[in-house]
C-alpha cells in the first residue's frame, strides 16, 4: 500500500435497532486502487455497514470520510452522487428497456420539453460499455442478456458517475467460471483506474484470488484487517467465527450398505446425456462440477419435475417411473432444493406446519389435520437436527438460513425416506452452521440413509462424499473414490480436460 | 409482551376496531342528523344488518379461501344471478308443477348445483390451462352474464312461493334464516380452512407454489375444489334472498364480485396469496354494511355512500402497509 489517503474509510460507526447493537464501532479503509475483502457471517453486520454507506440507514454515531471530507449520506441517490457505489447480489434492472435506458435510469438525459435525448444517450452508454468490452450494445434489451452481462450492466450504471469506491455484494453467485474472469478482469480495471473495490463474499477461493486485504466483522464489530497475503483460509475464518473450523476430510467410518438408487444411461435432451451412477445406503455420493453442468436437473429428473427422454431409474433394482414429486415421495426419494426459501418452504408458515406439510395429508384424523401429531413430529426433529427456534409457532421466514435448512432436512427426515437428495447443501448460510450442516449429512449416512450431495463449493464435496461424481456439459466424467480424488484431478474433470477414467 | 405482539394484536384486531368505532360515529351522529326516531343500535336495525350482510358475507366467505389460495373470482355476481333464475324458474316448470311445495327443494338443489358446475369449469379452466384466474374468471363474468340475458332477455324472471317466503322470512332465537346460513357458512369455512388438510394445503399453495409441489401436494385439485365452493356459495347466497323476493332482473349481482373483494381485503386477506383469516373476513362484511346502513341513517345517499367506502377501503390499506413496514428493513420506494 502506498501512503496515500484512503478513497472512503469508516470511523467508530455505531447502529442501533431496538435490542440489537447493529453495528458497534466499525471502522475500516478502502484506499483508492485496492480490492478490499469485507467478509463476517450472516449477520456480522455486513448488510447494515452497506446500508449506512448507502444513505439507507444514518448511523447514531461515527463519521464516514470520503477522501479526507468527513460525509453525511443523505440517500443512496445522494450516495452515489459522491462516488459510493453499489452492485447488488440481486440485480434491480427493468428487463423490458433496452441496456442504455436502464444505465442511465431516472438520469436520462434530456432536450426541450422533456424529451428524452436519444442520441446522446446512446453515445455516453457507448462509451462506458467500452471499457467494459461487452458483447452487447445500448439498445440491447436487458431482458436478452444472460446474468452476468446484466451484472455488466449494474456495473456499467455504477460507472455513469465518477466512483470512488464500488461495493460488489456476492458479485459471481450466479456466474459460470468463464463468466468470473471476466468480472475479474472488469475489477482489475476498475482497480487500474484507482477505484477502490469492496467486495463481499463467502467464498474464499474468489477472496484470495482477487483481494489485498481483508476486514472482518463479528457480532457487529470490527475484528481487524489482514493482508490477504500474509494470510491463509484458516485464520480468516478463525477471525469470523470465533472459533476453528473442522474441513478435514472426513474418513467412512460406518459399513456401506445396498444399492438403494441405481441410475442408467439417463438423459434429458441437451441438459445430459447418458448418466450412470449409483448410490448406497450409508454413503453420500458427491456431484460436482460448473452451473450447467447438468447436475440440478438431474437431481431434478429423480424427483419428478422433469421427465427423463432416455434411461432408467433404478431402486432397490426395480426399474421405477417418477412423474411428479408425489410420486418420487411416495417412493423415499426427496429433495432439499437449492433454492431453499423460493422452492423449499412456504416462508409465512410456522415452523410446525412447514415440517409436516409432504405428509399433513397422511396424518389425518377422520377429515381433519391431526395437529397433535404434527407437534410430537416436530419435536422429535428439532431436538434430532437441534433447529434453534423458539417453538413451532414461530414463522419459517424468521429463523436463520441454516435453521431453515433443518427444517427442509427435518421436513424429508420425518417421512423416512430411502433416498435424500441435497442441492447446494449451505448456499446462504454461514460458515458457523456450514460445519453443522456437513457433520448432519454425515451423521445421516451412517444412520443408512442413501444421500446425494450437489454442491458448487469443492471443500465441501471434498469433506462430506465418500464418492464423487465429476460432471463436465451433461456428461459423467468420472466418478471418484474419496481415496483417489484430489483437487487437481477433480478440476480437470470437471473442466473436461480429464483423459483418464471412464470418459463417456 | 414478545416484540411484535402488538402489531399482530393490531393487525388481527384492526377490523374489529373499525366497526366500534363505526358504531360509536353513527349512534352519536344519528342522534343529531337522523330524521328517524329509532337509535341506530337499536336491537332490531342491528339484527337486519346482519340479515342485509348474508349475500355478500356468504360469497366473501368463499372469495377468502380462493384469494387465500392465490387466485380471485370475478364470476360469483353472474353466478349468483344465473342460480337466481334456475331458482325461481325451475318451480314453473310443468315436470315440477305437480310436487306443490315438494319443488323448493328440487328447484334448490338444482340451482346450487348449477352454481357449483360453473365453479367447477372455472377451476377447471384455471388448472387445465394455467391461465390465470384472474383473466379466466373475468371472461366467466361476461359469459355467465350474457346466459342470464339470453334466458329471459331483459324481463325479469319472477316466481314468488309463499312457503318459501315464510321460510326466508322466520326468525329462529330472534336471528333471520338469511342470518343462520351466513353463520353456519363462516363456521363451516372456517373449520375447513383451519381444521383440514385442503385448507393447509390451500395457505401453503398460496404463499409459496413451488413449494407446495415440492413438497408432492397437488396443487390443481385444490384450486378446483375452492372455485367450487365459491360457485356453490354464490348460488346459495341466491337461493336464500331471492327465496324471499321472488324476483330477479337479468343486471342483479352486478358489481357483486367487487364489493365481495372489498369486504375480504377489508378483512385483511392478501391478494397475493397465502395469508387471510374467515374470521376477519366476516368483520370486513359487517363493517362494509355497518357503512352503508349507518350513512344512509344520517341521511346520506348512495353515490355518498359508495365515495366513501372507496376512500376508507383505500384508507385502511395504507395504514395496513404502514403497520406492516414498520420494523422491516424495507427500503423506501
């Protein structure tokens, strides 16, 4: 670092919420040209140091400097007019305007009797996807554009003005790898043009790639800045948590049963083509590869909400049909989807009814629901997961991702299922109850259930699976036992680079 | 008292508040501006309101569980007005003229058969092809009105049968027959949406679809089964008031269907989906009535009547929102 004034620091910011200290004497510099890891658990107060930044929230005490002026951020219109810009996890984009109008939103420039000038527009947004080096145009419509390139898009808006420093909030949770590097390489630009980068994220392989420090935050406080250099994945995620993390690979300890799922020559049009894989009670099988890898929609294909064009399904070695979810329960398979709260949980439902609700039919008495019941089931399953809720009564949308986890984990668990599919096991979730989590898929194959793990994280397929499925295109690459797998030869088959194994 | 309490207490509670208030405005008022003698609480003009809300509350008792299930029905006015004629019609029919009286419970059935089947093809249309319900049900509303027409042109189809008349007019422990339906209605609904299995599934369809076919609850049938219950609700809503007028113009149950889903929203019930409550439902319908009858008894009329049902119905949902964002990291818009 050079010795000059940082582009934006923060000084002894305190937040309060009635009964919660938000935010408690947060302080941290971005110097101009830096990329700047801000890192903490769901809850650290990551959310809310962007919010008071972004004139959302005014903070009860504390100043924010930027450059060497000490700033009061009115709103977030008022914010990005001095520089601090945002790019949200979640893009805000009107899909049906073209690229220009939605860059230049609310800001459209304007002739006489307020007409919009259109040639104007046009050159300025030129311009500025220029330096971009997209592949689209300012009359694209927004709508058209792949996710990444409307990430390109927030990004290009976060460029109308002169930044002094932009917030990248989870920026690559939905990219490809290819589409990565070229965010990437759009920050190193940024970075060039001595914009200071604040970029959150829980994935640590992005984090040590592309940042030079990192500052952490726990509880609301701040827990110190290192250089990301001189430090290492173990005591980053020491300074978040409080504690050690356990991500030692975890050895099989228990018999490995039957065949409960047997999968043959499976295919679903272009999505992947001639799948062959089985799983067995006591273990979980491993799918790892790239977003379009196919794995999803197979997971998918197993529980009914895609019909398969080719291939057979195989459980307990009879061939079985599944057409719709109701027929994949009804045969022990089921599915924690990846989108846990949009396919998951019905988020205004209490925590009890959420659980039961696959079998609330079975559990009737005479016409009625049988609420007694469904209150002893939920019982058993909040002690067995340890759901740290209140009581039953307690709505799903308030409890924390990994809790909500549980419920979806406990909501399967309670029908007893031969077969648990898990898709992107702790996406969202904080890297305390990750551990929980990963220790629970263990605990459950050993139990002898059958469970399937999906996950786009490689540490976590490395520590939970006893076998690895590596995907690459809709293809199998190969599978892997947890003795011969390593994180080279994992990578090269799921980049299709891997000449060796069973290739289809 | 656990943070949020209130706001629910304020929340469920609201509408009831709404109707003291209502009550405690017109009795004050009546006495200055009333030119009747007869106080507005008085005993006999309260259990008349309650008579006068039984066809909306019936209906609004089954909007609630569609809204609730995430869909709206914008038919049961001209469902209502179709089960009217097959009413009254049927007992002329010269297969029926022998029976006498034995034809009121024929001719009942028959309507709230009807109304039941043209539930039956909305929800059918609604889950066969996923169109919305919304576009689905308005078509049904043009279509079933223009039956009505094409029965009777634009003469009124009238029968009055003086058993039937007595029937609607009795009063069984001071409350009207209109009355009794209305209340056993909103029990029955209410066991079923908080009792029963197709009421769970009926809230977890509504707040979160993909979900609930996750979860193997098959959503079509459900959606079937409450555009049914709605169609048998807005014939039997008929069957009890035109047992007792005898008469039905081809334009009666227009603009029904709104003020059914003014009363439920009233009530609290979302348009999205997923969360209302009957009973809040049932104290929506008083409150709308409590309106019109209270502001007709200090001489208001009509039109005046409608402006400010539409400027309070626009009232509360502002203060609904307002109690909702409270607390909520929503960000101003």
């Amino acid at each position: 670092m050079t010795d000059q004034q940082p582009a934006l620091r923060l000084e002894g910011i305190v937040k309060t919420f009635p009964g919660v200290r938000a935010l408690d004497n947060v302080s941290f510099a971005v110097m101009p040209g830096e990329v700047h890891a801000l890192m903490g658990e769901n809850g650290a107060g990551k959310s809310t140091s962007m919010k008071v930044l972004g004139g959302i929230y005014q903070p009860d005490e504390g100043t924010i400097y930027v450059g060497e002026k000490p700033t009061v951020m009115h709103s977030p219109l008022d914010a990005k007019a001095k520089g601090i810009v945002f790019i949200h996890q979640e893009l805000s984009l009107a899909e049906e305007l073209s690229v220009a109008e939605n860059i230049y939103l609310g800001e459209l420039p304007k002739k006489r009797f307020g007409l919009v000038d259109w040639d104007t527009l046009y050159a300025r947004t030129d311009k500025i996807l220029e330096k971009l080096k997209v592949s689209f145009n300012a009359k694209t419509r927004v709508g058209d554009l792949s996710i990444a390139n409307q990430q390109m898009v927030e990004i290009a808006r976060a460029l109308t003005v002169d930044a002094k420093a932009v917030f990248f909030d989870e920026p690559t949770a939905s990219l490809t790898d290819a589409e990565k590097v070229v965010l990437f390489e759009v920050i190193a630009d940024l970075q060039k043009q001595g914009v200071g980068i604040v970029y959150i994220s829980h994935r640590m392989e992005e984090i040590f790639k592309i940042t030079d420090r990192i500052s952490v935050l726990r509880d609301g406080q701040y827990r110190g800045t290192l250089n990301t250099r001189e430090t290492n994945e173990e005591e980053v995620t020491q300074l978040m948590i409080g504690r050690k993390l356990d991500l030692s690979r975890s050895a099989l300890t228990h018999e490995v049963g039957d065949v409960a799922l047997e999968v043959r020559g499976l295919s679903c049009g272009d999505l992947y083509r001639d799948v062959d894989f089985e799983v067995r009670r006591g273990e979980v099988l491993g799918f790892y590869g790239l977003v379009g890898a196919g794995r999803t929609e197979i997971a998918e294909t197993l529980f009914g909400l895609r019909d398969p064009s080719a291939g057979k399904i195989l459980m307990d070695g009879q061939e079985v049909r599944i057409h719709s979810p109701a027929d994949a329960i009804a045969r022990g398979i089921s599915l924690v989807p990846e989108d846990r709260k949009g396919q998951g949980l019905v988020l205004g439902m209490n925590c009890r009814d959420n659980m039961t609700l696959p079998q609330v039919d079975d559990l009737k008495a005479g016409p009625f629901v049988a609420e007694g019941a469904e209150v002893s089931i939920f019982d058993q399953y909040r002690d067995k997961l340890d759901i740290r809720t209140p009581g039953w009564k307690q709505t799903v949308g308030n409890l924390s991702g990994g809790n909500q986890q549980k419920i979806v984990i406990g909501k399967w668990l309670s029908m007893h299922p031969s077969v648990l599919i898990v898709d992107e096991p702790t996406r969202g979730i904080d890297v305390g109850s990750k551990s929980e989590i990963h220790n629970l898929l263990r605990e459950l194959a050993s139990q002898g259930y059958a469970v399937i793990v999906i996950s786009s994280e490689m540490p976590e397929v490395l520590h939970v699976a006893d076998r690895i499925v590596a995907m690459f295109n809709g293809r199998v690459m190969r599978t892997f036992t947890s003795e011969e797998v390593t994180e080279d030869n994992l990578i090269q088959a799921i980049s299709g680079l891997s000449g060796d194994g069973q290739a289809a | 008292m656990q943070p949020g309490t209130l706001s629910t207490f304020l929340k469920r509670g609201a509408i009831w508040g709404f109707i003291v208030l209502e009550l405690i405005f017109f009795s004050i008022a009546g006495e200055f501006m009333s030119l009747s003698d007869n106080a507005f609480m008085d005993l006999d003009n309260m259990l008349l309101l309650l008579k006068q809300s039984a066809p909306i509350g019936i209906i609004a008792m089954g909007m609630t569980i569609v809204m609730i299930n995430g869909n709206i029905d914008l038919s049961v006015g001209a469902i209502y007005a179709i089960s009217a004629i097959i009413l009254l019609d049927s007992m002329t029919w010269p297969i029926f003229g022998a029976l006498g009286d034995g034809a009121i419970p024929i001719a009942w059935l028959l309507a709230l058969a009807v109304g039941t089947a043209l539930g039956a093809l909305n929800g059918l249309i609604v889950w066969k092809t996923g169109v919305d319900a919304f576009i689905v049900t308005l078509g049904a509303m043009l279509g079933y009105r223009g039956l009505v027409f094409m029965y009777n042109g634009e003469q009124p189809t009238s029968h009055l049968n003086w058993t039937l008349v007595d029937f609607a007019e009795a009063q069984f422990l001071g409350l009207h027959t209109a009355t009794w339906f209305l209340l056993l209605v909103t029990a029955a609904i209410w066991f079923l949406m908080n009792k029963t299995v197709h009421g769970r599934n009926a809230y977890a369809i509504g707040d979160n679809r993909e979900a609930a076919v996750n979860a193997g609850i098959r959503v079509g049938p459900h959606m079937m089964i409450n555009f049914m219950i709605i169609g048998f609700l807005a014939a039997l809503s008929a069957v009890v008031f035109y047992s007792e007028s005898g008469s039905v113009n081809p334009n009666d149950g227009e603009l029904y269907e709104l003020w059914v889903i003014t009363a439920v929203v009233l009530g609290g019930t979302k348009l999205t989906g997923g969360a209302g409550s009957i009973i809040s439902t049932f104290g929506g319908v008083l409150a709308i009535q409590l309106l019109r009858k209270g502001l007709s008894h200090i001489g208001a009329d009509t039109e005046t009547v409608n402006l400010v049902i539409g400027l309070i119905l626009i009232a509360v949902l502002f203060l609904d929102r307002q109690l909702n964002i409270k607390g909520k990291e929503e960000l101003k818009v």
